[in-house]
C-alpha cells in the first residue's frame, strides 16, 4: 500500500488528489449521517437485517416493504440539499433557493414529526435529531457542488471499480466469513454444551457412587 500510494502521489498533480480526497471525505460524512437517521428509526435497519443477504432479494424486500416515510424524507432532504448546491453553482440569483429549501425543510419536519424514534441513547446521542444530521447533510452536499467536474469523473471511475470488486469478491467473502464464523460458534457452543452436560453426568455418577459407598459402608458397619 505504501508503494502504490508513493507511486501514486510521484505522478499525480497535489490539486487532483486534494480534490479526490475532499470528495471522498464529504461523500463519506454524508453517508455515515444517513446511516445514523436510519439507525435511529431503526424499523429500516432491523428490516435489512432480516432480508435474504443477496442484493436482488433486498432490493425486492425493500421495494415490497419498506419504511415509506423514513425513504420519502431521505429522499427530499437529499434531493433539495443537492438542488440548492447546483443551483448555487450555476446561477447567482435567489429565487431558487425559495423553493429547495422550503423542500428541505418539509423533509426534516416530516422526519421529526411523521417518523417516531425506536430507541433513546443510554448514555450518549446526537442532539437535535434530525435538524443537526439534516443540516450535515445539506452542508457535506453543498462542499461537494464546489468541486470540478472532472474530479467527480475520477472519483466515479474509481467508486465503480470498488464496487465491482465489492460485489464480486469482498461481498461473498465476508458473507462466506461471517457464516463460517457463526457455524464454528455453533459448533463451540454444541460442544462446550456436551461437555458441561457430561460434566454434569459424570458429577451425578460420581456423587451416587459415593452415597452407594457410604450405604455399603453403613450397612456393613451395623453388623
């Protein structure tokens, strides 16, 4: 990794990689603050959990079921915060931004107020959820409307390559890995039940061999 890295950053303008590490970043702030919108109205989370883990299979899940306001929220939250940032970058009137953020604020409202929380944090939360993840959101989105065209290219073009090696290699491999991980804890658990129940076994013949041995004794001490 150090090589290809050194290799790399030798042959690569700083302003390219400066621009790939910005996006890659603020794509990935943006990303972890959906996450943690899903995680708190969890009903989605626990609905992904469930599913068969093959793509197809979730998407048909997810179609059929869904949590319909969670994803109409998302959706209008996402999709004002990236209208504002365009139109921010291609026009330098006002009368835009009367409309996507009215959108924006639809979605967060609908989020706080149609969409209930499934749990409370024990000992420590994200305050004001949603409006503090929702204005990350806008935030982290609008960043990116600053970057150039071509960056966005490059970093597409590296995102597709990843996610083909995901679904064909990483995604079989962790699945394989995490079934090969709960079928030894199975096996582990079976055995270590085997073991405490012939423990127990052997616990029994043994407490009954010594009461035997003390009736025998008794019984031959009374003659």
């Amino acid at each position: 990794m150090l090589v290809a890295k050194a290799v790399i950053g030798f042959f690569t303008s700083l302003g390219i990689l400066s621009n790939l590490l910005s996006i890659s970043t603020l794509f990935i702030f943006m990303l972890v603050v959906v996450a943690l919108l899903v995680r708190v109205h969890h009903e989605l989370l626990q609905f992904f959990q469930s599913c068969v883990p093959t793509s197809e299979q979730a998407l048909a899940n997810l179609v059929a079921r869904g949590d319909d306001k969670l994803i109409v929220c998302l959706w209008l939250i996402i999709g004002s915060s990236i209208g504002t940032a365009a139109y921010w970058g291609l026009s330098d009137g006002w009368i835009g931004y009367t409309i996507t953020v009215p959108i924006w604020v639809i979605g967060t409202v609908g989020l706080w107020v149609l969409v209930p929380h499934a749990r409370n944090p024990e000992l420590w939360g994200v305050p004001l959820v949603p409006w503090l993840p929702s204005t990350s959101i806008a935030i982290n989105i609008f960043l990116l409307g600053s970057i150039d065209k071509a960056s966005f290219i490059r970093f597409g073009i590296w995102t597709g390559i990843m996610l083909v090696y995901y679904l064909f290699f990483g995604l079989h491999l962790s699945y394989d890995n995490a079934t090969a991980s709960g079928e030894k804890r199975m096996d582990d658990g079976a055995q270590l039940k085997v073991v405490e129940d012939g423990v127990n076994t052997s616990a029994t013949g043994s407490g009954s061999a010594v009461m035997n041995v003390g009736n025998a004794s008794t019984f031959g001490g009374s003659f």
